[in-house]
C-alpha cells in the first residue's frame, strides 16, 4: 500500500551543474554556493558535475556529446530536475528539458523560488511576484513550444498557438504595470514612515553582508530586536529597523537589510531597489562577515560588489568578524587579521557578555557616527562654540571655570575642526 504522506514529504533530487574558466577542484567547491541555494530551497542533491571551459554551443550552451553525458548522469543519480550555476536562455532551457526529461532551469530561478518562500510582507511579496514576472516573460515561449507552430485559419493569418502566446505577454505585461503602482504606493508609505522617523535626528547604520552571515542575530543581540532568524540563506527579506541605545548618548538607529549574494538577479536588484536603499542612505554600514566560512574573502568581494552596484560603496564602513567564538582554523584566522586588521571582532551567539565583543563595537560605532569623546578648554568669550557642539554634536558634559569653560562633546565635521585648537588630551 502506497504511503500518502511520505510520498508528500519526499525531496526532489536534484543534479547539479556549474562551469569554470580556472582549474578544476576536487570537491567542485565552484559549486558550493549553489549547493547552499538549493539545500535552502528543500532539495537533495544526488549529483554534480564541473564543466571546465565548456565551448559555446547554439542549441544546449555546450556541445551536444556533452550535453547527452550529463542527462544520462542525472538520470543514473535518480535525479528529478537539473539545475544550472549558470543563466540559461529560454532556448536552452526547452532544449535540455526536451533532452532530459526533466525540469531543467537556473541559479536565477533558484533563487526567485527562495525569495518567494521568505516572502512576508506586502512589499516583498510585491518585489518578488514583479521579478518573477520579469523572469518568466522571455520563457512564455518555451510553454507553447509546439502551439506557436500551428498555422490555423487563411493563409498568412495567426494561429491559435500564436494567439494564445501574444494574449498571455500582455497580461504579464499589465500584471508587471500594475504591481509597479502596487510597490510605489508601498514605497510611498514606506518613505512617509522614513520621515517621520528622520524628524528625530538619530544617526543611522545598516548591517550588510552575504547572506547567512548572522546580521539578524546581530540586530536581536544588540538591540532586543525580534527579527527571524534562521540557519539559513535569505532568512530576512524585509528591512528591520531598531534603536540601538549607546550610554550617555543619543541612540542610533540599526536597520537589518537583506542579503548579498554573488551574481544576485538583476531583476531582484530592480526589485528589491527601495529595501536596498536603507544600505544607500545609512550614515554607517556595517558589513558583517562570517569569521568561521572559508569562502569570506569571496564573500566580502561579492558584498563590495553589490555595494557598487546599488551605490552605497562610498559610505562609511565597518567590518564585523561575526562568530568569533566558533574560529577554530588558526591559518583562517591569521588570515582574517591580516586582511582586515581594523576590523572589530564580534559574537551574535554571546550576546551582552564580555567576550561578545559589543562594548567595543559600540564605541567604534559612537566614535565613527558622532566623533570620538573629547575634551576641550574652551574661552569664556567663545560660549557660541559650546552651543555649536550642543546643536551638531553630542554635549556630554560642561562646567564653567573662572578662566574657561571646560567641555566633553562628540563632533564631526566643521564644528569639531572649529573646536580642535581647544582640545585637551583626556587622562
């Protein structure tokens, strides 16, 4: 007797396939990205094979040969669909379908699947349903491969294959229109929330970073946040913003964004443009890295490059090691300090305790936001200097002597150059 529920429960297999231009490794490392991608999309994988430098092929992007020996692999490794490192085309893909048997499609499509499982809010639902529409839009073809064929009615008229295709791109295409006006409301309001926020001016930071790299934990650690947080890639799609409180100071406002990933989608980047311009307008990033991943020099190159992309390269930045506690490659760790040696050293997992490392990353924080605590001497006739520190900085404390007025401000910019000639070194 069949049993139903397993048979619910049971993974698709997949086959794994990927390209390189360098040597080849022998544990197909080049793939352990995509691996991540589809364990996170509930997969198995049965297989995996690297092509090095494959030649450029019309019909399969590879030389037919090849193309056979790797459906005749997947079908051997049980698998029920294939999935490509690479983009394939709309033609390619109904070719090796047509080849195999099987599904077949890209990290690009991966990834749409991920984003559509972690969708919560409004907005992203939004964002991913118009990347989705974007994406499958070149493909309607690929659905009425035979249909678009047909020649129906008098000479030189459409048939219905062809009719049927035409119909279906325009109501993509009106789908496509009417999401857009659904996203510029969303955002509209999501601005109107932003300005709101913005009349209370607190300095602002974002934490940006390859996905899974533990930038929600942070959050929660740092802030008392409740933001989701799984062992997973893309566990947070929305922006999370909360007030960081720094003693004596005022607080700081700490925004979770979503994560990086290398060759992330155009059309996600499109997408998802207004959340990823929390990481455009913070006064401060964050960029947080997983200390105890191999691949974090790749990933940190991968952030930077997201980071160009949307235009927040030139803001100030932090790096944070995040799971310091987990470190236990000394040669990694060498490395990492070598490569990043101002980079402040953290533990999402330990939290407020002294080895987390938030004392310190909180001061780097204020000092970078707000200018390092100093004291300055200043004249009694230059009392316009205190009220400057107080309106652009943060006055800590002031005490009026009979020959000066003795100040300990955080400032930046032109008013702690107007203060410098008055500065005292603090015991």
């Amino acid at each position: 007797m069949i049993d139903l529920e397993a048979e619910q429960n049971q993974k698709t297999i997949a086959f794994l396939v990927g390209k390189t231009d360098g040597p080849l490794s022998p544990d197909a490392a080049e793939l352990a990205e995509l691996r991540g991608l589809v364990d996170t999309l509930g997969m198995e994988i049965s297989g995996q094979i690297v092509l090095k430098k494959p030649e450029p092929q019309a019909k399969f992007g590879i030389g037919t040969g090849k193309a056979a020996e790797i459906a005749d692999a997947a079908e051997a490794a049980g698998a029920d669909v294939i999935i490509f490192d690479y983009e394939l085309s709309p033609t390619h893909q109904r070719n090796w379908e047509k080849l195999s048997g099987k599904p077949c499609f890209d990290r690009h499509e991966v990834i749409l699947r991920i984003f559509a499982d972690r969708a919560q809010t409004k907005e992203a639902v939004l964002q991913v349903e118009l990347a989705k529409l974007g994406y499958s839009l070149p493909r309607l073809a690929h659905t009425y491969g035979d249909m678009s064929r047909q020649r129906g009615g008098s000479y030189g008229s459409k048939g219905s294959g062809e009719t049927k295709l035409e119909l279906d791109r325009r109501a993509v295409q009106e789908k496509m229109y009417k999401i857009r006006r659904e996203l510029e409301k969303v955002v509209k309001e999501r601005e109107t929330l932003r300005k709101k926020r913005d009349k209370v001016p607190l300095p602002s930071c974002a934490l940006v970073g390859y996905t899974n790299a533990g930038k929600s934990s942070l959050l929660n650690a740092l802030t008392g946040a409740d933001a989701f947080v799984e062992d997973k890639l893309f566990a947070t799609l929305d922006p999370t913003t909360r007030r960081l409180s720094v003693q004596g100071l005022p607080g700081i406002l700490l925004t979770d964004t979503v994560g990086f990933i290398s060759n992330l989608p155009h059309s996600l980047v499109d997408a998802f443009k207004s959340t990823l311009e929390e990481a455009v307008r913070a006064d401060l990033l964050l960029i947080v890295l997983d200390a105890t991943d191999p691949a974090v020099f790749f990933q940190y190159d991968t952030v930077i490059s997201v980071l160009k992309e949307i235009g927040a390269d030139k803001n100030p930045a932090l790096i944070l090691l995040n799971k310091m506690d987990k470190v236990t490659d000394r040669q990694l760790l060498q490395d990492l300090h070598r490569q990043f040696p101002e980079a402040v050293e953290v533990s999402a997992k330990l939290g407020g305790t002294l080895e987390s490392g938030f004392d310190g990353l909180i001061q780097r924080i204020a000092d970078t936001l707000l200018g390092e605590e100093t004291e300055y001497h200043i004249p009694l006739n230059r009392n316009d200097l205190v009220e400057m520190a107080r309106k652009n900085g943060v006055l800590i404390t002031s005490e009026w002597r009979d020959n000066d007025i003795i100040v300990v401000a955080r400032c930046t910019g032109q008013t702690r150059g107007l203060l410098e000639q008055y500065k005292k070194e603090m015991v």
